[in-house]
C-alpha cells in the first residue's frame, strides 16, 4: 500500500504526542487522558487497516501535530528537550529493529496484553504496568538508555514510572511505523516547510 505525507505525518504526531505525554509527567507529574490514550491503544493495534486506525478516533493525534507545529515555528516556544527525546526514540527503534529476538518478545507481551484488555479500561494501571514491565525488559536493556529528567517528587512515584515507560514504548511503536510508511530522521532536518504544511493540514481538517 503506498502511503502519503499525512500518513507520515499522522505517524510522527504520534511520536510527538506520547513524549510530550512524557515531558509532562516528567515535570508536572500527569498527562491529558485524551492525549494518552491514543498512546496507548496504538500498541494493540497490529493489523491495523490505515496509519489513522492506529490511533482511533479521527484527530486522535492532533495535540502531537500541535507539538511539530509548535517545534518548527517557536511558538509559542520550541521545547528542545522534547526534540531531544523524540531524535533517542528514533534511534532507539532502529536499533530495535535489527534485533528480531526483541521484537518477537515485544510482540507476545502485546498478546498478552490483549487477553488483559478484556478485563481492564485502556488506562488502568495493570495495563500501564504491563507496558512498562515489557519496555523494561527490553527496549530499556538496548543502549544507549532514554534517560527521562524531571522533578524528583514526580520520577520517583511508582506510577508515574510505569507510565513513562509505557509511553516510551508507545512512542517507539509510533517510530516504527512512521519508518514504515516512508519516515526518514534526514526529513527532520531537510523537510520542515514540507512538515509544517503537513501538520497544519491535519490540524484544520481534525476542526473542520
């Protein structure tokens, strides 16, 4: 199937929005639900038919767009740490993908989720916890390790651990994918007209 710039750039919202999901825990110790979710069900969706079923509803991912709109123009102001992030998450997933092992083990955790799905809401902390057993067991042991900074109070919570880590394997399932329909780090550097006009696309038809 042959793929569009909207479908990349639904793709890389999807990173967007899962670290800005991050960054915010990270520092303010929670996350918009509506912003999460989506996160969160893209890792069950493995026969997806389209890159918008990923994510669910139509404009799922629109506050990620937001987050790439706000990066290329600084405004309201650019956030270079979740630039950061995003840059180790891409690196991280193709490092992921030269190790089938991994991606096989990722794959039965997923499974396993499923069955777990049918007993709890999308963002119950057994699933949440389930996610980031599955991103400590294996994308944290690749190197080098996403190291998250933010307030102490909130990093040492338990709970705000385990989200973080299920958002990290959230935006790495979005990596995958956004290299699958023709994502590519140098359209980071050389293709921000082309991004920004993307992004603002997808905005205004999620508000039409």
């Amino acid at each position: 199937m042959a793929h569009d710039n909207q479908d990349r750039i639904m793709a890389l919202a999807g990173i967007y929005q899962a670290i800005n999901c991050v960054v915010r825990i990270a520092h303010q110790g929670t996350a918009d639900t509506e912003a999460m979710e989506p996160c969160i069900y893209s890792l069950f969706q493995v026969d997806a038919t389209s890159v918008e079923a990923v994510y669910g509803e139509p404009g799922a991912v629109v506050n990620g767009a937001r987050q790439i709109v706000a990066q290329l123009l600084g405004q309201p102001e650019r956030n270079l740490e979740l630039t950061r992030y995003v840059i180790q998450v891409i690196r991280l997933e193709r490092h992921l993908s030269r190790r089938p092992d991994m991606l096989a083990r990722i794959g039965q955790g997923i499974d396993e989720a499923g069955t777990k799905r049918e007993h709890f809401a999308l963002l119950h902390p057994s699933l949440i916890a389930h996610f980031a057993d599955l991103y400590s067991n294996t994308l944290s042991q690749l190197s080098p390790r996403i190291i998250i900074r933010g307030d102490q109070l909130h990093l040492r919570n338990p709970d705000n651990q385990s989200r973080l880590r299920a958002l990290l394997l959230a935006a790495v399932r979005s990596a995958m994918l956004w290299r699958q329909v023709g994502g590519r780090r140098l359209q980071l550097l050389f293709k921000n007209r082309q991004m920004l006009e993307d992004a603002r696309h997808y905005i205004d038809a999620t508000a039409a």
